[in-house]
C-alpha cells in the first residue's frame, strides 16, 4: 500500500521524538528545499495556475544543495 501524508508526518514526528529536531539528508545529498506536486496519477495538469484535475496523489522532489 502507498504511503499516505499522515504515515510520513507521523514517522517523521516519531524520529523528531525520540532524536531531537535534527537536519534531514537524502542518502546522496543535503536537502535545500521540498517541492510537492498534487498530481493526477503523476500528472500535474494546470491552466494559468490552476489545476485541471482534482488530484489523487502528492509528488514530492527534495531538491539537493548546490
């Protein structure tokens, strides 16, 4: 089964818990920012900004440091 928001933000609370507010990495690289897509079936469709379809999952890229 696919992961839900719910899921990651609890897991993420979980480490917060128990190992302080630490930084977060990806396994090759610092992390500088968090884009999230709402995507129809990883598709994000918009016209002039605005999306053409209700979407049905979250696409999320960590963009690395430079």
């Amino acid at each position: 089964m696919t992961m839900k928001i719910s899921k990651l933000i609890a897991c993420l609370r979980a480490a917060q818990e128990k190992h302080g507010d630490l930084p977060v990495y990806t396994f090759d690289s610092d992390i500088k920012a968090v884009d999230v897509a709402a995507c129809r079936d990883g598709i994000q469709r918009t016209t002039d900004g605005v999306p053409d379809e209700e979407p049905n999952e979250l696409v999320i890229s960590f963009v690395p440091c430079n």
